[in-house]
C-alpha cells in the first residue's frame, strides 16, 4: 500500500522540486530545447532586484498580520459559534462558505465592491462623502488585500478550532468552575493549552497558504497600483511567462519554498517549546 503512495509524492513533489533546482541554474526562457547553464547567476541578480525584493517584503507582511488575524478572529468566531444550536449550525455554514469560492471569484466580487465605481464608494457618494482608495492607493490597496484574505480563509480556522474546542476535556472545565475560576481564567488556564496542537495547524496552514497567495492578487488588485500588492507568487509567474525568465522565476521559487519550509518548521517549533513551558 506504500507504493502508490510514494510514486504520487515523487511525481508531484520530488520531480518538481529537482526540476525547479535544474532550471533556476539555466538562463531557460520556456521555448529553447537546450537552456544554457548559468550556475548561481539567477540567484545573485535576485538579491540585486528591487523588485523581487519588495514583493518579498510584501510577502511576508502578508503572511504575518494574516496569521494573526487568522488566528485570532477564528477562535474568537469559534467560542462564539460553539455548542449544538440550529443558530450555531448556520453560523458555521455562513463562515465556511468564502472558503468553497474560488479566489479568483472572490477577488472578482470584491474587487466590485471595494473598486472606484463599486458598491461602497457608490453609496459614499450618494451619501455625498468622498471616495476612498481602497484599490487605488497603494496603501489601501495593501490593506483590503489582507481583509480580503482573511475574509476568505478563516472559515477554515474557525471549523479546525471548533474540532479542537470539542476535545477540551469537560472534566477540567467543570473543576475549574467549581474551583472559582472566572471564565477568562478558565480560557487561559484549561482551554487555550488544550487547544496548543490546533493552533500550531492552524498557524502553520495560515502561513504557508498566505506565502503563496497569488490568485486574489491576480483578480484584485492586479499586483498593484505601483507594485504595492505584487507578492513573490504573483512575480514568479509573471517573470516566468510574461518575461519568458523561467530560469530566473525558477530562481525565486526555490527561495520561496525554502523560506516558506523555514518559517513553518519554526512555528512548528516555537509552538512545541511553548507546550513544553506550559506542561513543564
């Protein structure tokens, strides 16, 4: 039964992995059968690229207030939507639902309801207020970009939460009541450790997905205005088949996925030190 299972993960894991190590050491440009070798160039004119470097950053601003956010809304959505009610069940299917939209599709909306001539500035100025920037202005447009993906992703933190929220041992949380304990401590004393493993899936699902976010770029804000949105997912591809530098992309890939396996090992991490402070 591991056969199988091994084939698949070579495929489509190992083989495009060495391929991509290939490529960014070739000058390739997705046409010519045999690309020429160019060692680490690639990769020395990607520490040189402002460009690269920005979305980088950008990248990482992303990722790192929407893991919070993340995080934080979906848990606070999850202890709200928590327990057997009909309301609740609702609730849950209504959080759920931007998750099952393509991102393409929920850039495509929001882009109708946050752009110049969009549902909010429309009824702005029929309220006789100005239109606000919200895709125009690169830092409004930075902003809506991170609502938008937060909007879009925590349904899935607020499902993972409410699975870990029905293993938090009842005993515990009746002791603590009978022991006096108001319902914040009781929060931040039985509840929160015991829900310790779903926050470091949680935090690494929302980092690693944020890293790579490229179709909502596409369909909302196109990578701008002035490059202010442009993630690295969103220039990989746009230099490997608008600029016909797939080495070069590939280049950045590698960077990506190595940075993106280095972040989450440490969340990972730091989380399972906290665990062992917290038991210890």
């Amino acid at each position: 039964m591991v056969g199988p299972a091994l084939v698949l993960f070579v495929v489509m894991l190992v083989v495009p992995v060495c391929l991509s190590l290939y490529l960014s050491l070739t000058d390739w440009d997705g046409y010519s059968a045999n690309p020429a070798f160019v060692g680490l160039k690639n990769y020395v004119s990607l520490t040189h690229s402002a460009e690269a470097i920005r979305a980088g950053w950008v990248t990482l601003l992303i990722a790192a207030v929407g893991t919070v956010l993340l995080s934080v809304f979906g848990l606070g959505f999850a202890l709200l939507v928590n327990g057997a009610s009909r309301l609740n069940a609702f609730f849950r299917i209504v959080l759920f639902y931007p998750h099952v939209l393509s991102a393409l599709v929920v850039g495509f909306l929001w882009s109708a309801v946050l752009g110049t001539s969009g549902v909010v500035n429309g009824w702005l100025t029929s309220k006789g207020a100005e239109v606000l920037p919200f895709l125009s202005d690169p830092k409004w447009a930075l902003a809506s970009l991170i609502a938008v993906l937060v909007w879009a992703g925590f349904g899935v933190n607020v499902v993972l939460y409410l699975a870990g929220l029905q293993t938090v041992s009842k005993d515990l949380l009746e002791a603590a009541r009978i022991d006096g304990a108001s319902k914040r401590q009781t929060f931040f004393n039985v509840t929160l450790p015991a829900l310790a493993p779903v926050v470091t899936v949680n935090l690494v699902l929302s980092l690693v997905t944020l890293l790579k976010t490229y179709d909502l770029v596409v369909s909302l804000t196109g990578g701008g205005p002035a490059g202010s949105t442009q993630t690295a997912a969103y220039l990989i591809l746009w230099d490997s088949f608008h600029n016909n530098a797939l080495g070069f992309g590939s280049a950045q890939s590698v960077v990506l996925m190595v940075i993106t396996a280095g972040l989450a090992l440490t969340v990972a991490r730091l989380r399972a030190r906290a665990d062992r402070g917290v038991q210890g």
